[in-house]
C-alpha cells in the first residue's frame, strides 16, 4: 500500500513516538502474536512463500506453479513424484540466477555438495559405473 501526502506528513511528525512505542514489550508481544495468527491462516503462508519467490528468485507464485505443472509435480533429475509444493526445491545457477527447474531435497543436496561442477559429476558418475 502506498503512502499519501498526508500519511507521510504524520508519520514525519510522529517518527520519534512511533520509534519509541515499537521498542515496548507490549507492542513486541502484540506483533509477534499477530504474525502468528496470520502465518497459521493459508491465506498468510500463501503470502509469505509468495513474497520469498518474488524476493529469492524473481518470479510469481503462478510461475512456481506453472514450473510445477510443466514438470508434472516430479524431480526434474530423478522423477520422484513430489508430495506437497513444499518438497520441491528451485535449482537455479547461483551467478546468472537463472532458473532451471525443480528438484528433490536429495538431487538438490547432491548438486550442492558437488558445487555444481559438471566435472566432478561426471567423475563420480564414471566412479560408480566401475
């Protein structure tokens, strides 16, 4: 939601007050406790992963979907049929931020621990055909 004129002149004026009032337990205990109520809520989580997405990797929550959907709801590496959204991971190349696909926590974990190097993949892959 956008600041008016007229917002923003009060809040200028109050700035201090504000400050002052944010720092209370009370109003740490207040806001603590409306956070929980709206994270529990679907609307609130629905909110919150879509603002990770936007935030983490530039795209919409409908994009997320359409990924998703695209993939079939399955581990583009290994085909593993994802139960929930929430065990698919976004593997994207962490210098362009480009997104390639979704994957399972354990091919997620493996490109990780190789640090996304080809190479070392192939040799590992070359190791276990022996």
């Amino acid at each position: 939601m956008k600041q008016t004129a007229k917002q923003h002149e009060w809040y200028l004026k109050n700035r201090e007050r504000i400050s002052l009032e944010r720092k209370t337990p009370e109003y740490r205990a207040y806001r603590n406790e409306n956070k929980k109520r709206y994270n529990a809520t679907d609307y609130g989580k629905l909110a919150q992963k879509s603002r990770f997405l936007k935030w983490r990797y530039g795209i919409t929550h409908y994009q997320y979907e359409i990924l998703m959907l695209c993939q079939g709801g399955a581990c583009i590496i290994c085909g593993v049929q994802m139960e929930n959204e929430g065990d698919m991971h976004i593997d994207h190349d962490h210098e362009t931020g480009e997104i390639r696909g979704l994957l399972s926590d354990r091919c997620n974990r493996g490109l990780g621990f190789f640090d996304e190097n080809p190479s070392l993949l192939r040799e590992a892959a070359e190791y276990l055909a022996t």
